[in-house]
C-alpha cells in the first residue's frame, strides 16, 4: 500500500514505511527506491536521495535508471569524483 501511496504522490504518509522496508533489505526494496528517489529530488532533499541513489546502485548495479540518478544528483551536489 505505502508503494501505491508514494506512486500517486503522496509521500507524507508513505515514507515511513519506505524507509523500514528499505532498512529491512525488502525484496520489494529496488521498486520503493525507484519511487523514493524523485520524490525526494522533487522535494530537493538532494543528500538523501543521494543517498538513496547508492542504495539503488548496490541493490541493482545494471540499472541505469539508477546510475543516470546517481550522476546527477553527485554533478548536482557538486561531487565529481
């Protein structure tokens, strides 16, 4: 349901829930953070989506949906290594 909820924008209400199955390793873990990343730019909470971003990337390292998030929120924060 926090998936749903967090899908149609409601972010409030379903982050808490996000964030425990992601702390739990949930299988579901890769589709949460695929819709916790925008959410957080959209909010500009760069350093955590940054940080969710090498959650991502370690979870699903041929994603490039994730490496393309990752760049740009590193180029964002102005982190070029």
């Amino acid at each position: 349901r926090a998936l749903g909820a967090l899908a149609e924008g409601d972010f409030v209400s379903s982050e808490a829930v996000v964030r425990r199955a992601l702390d739990a390793k949930h299988p579901a873990a890769v589709e949460a953070l695929e819709l916790l990343v925008p959410a957080l730019i959209a909010e500009f909470r760069l350093h955590e989506a940054a940080t969710a971003t090498q959650q991502w990337v370690e979870l699903a390292p041929d994603s490039a949906r994730a490496w393309k998030y990752r760049a740009d929120l590193l180029e964002r924060l102005r982190n070029l290594n």
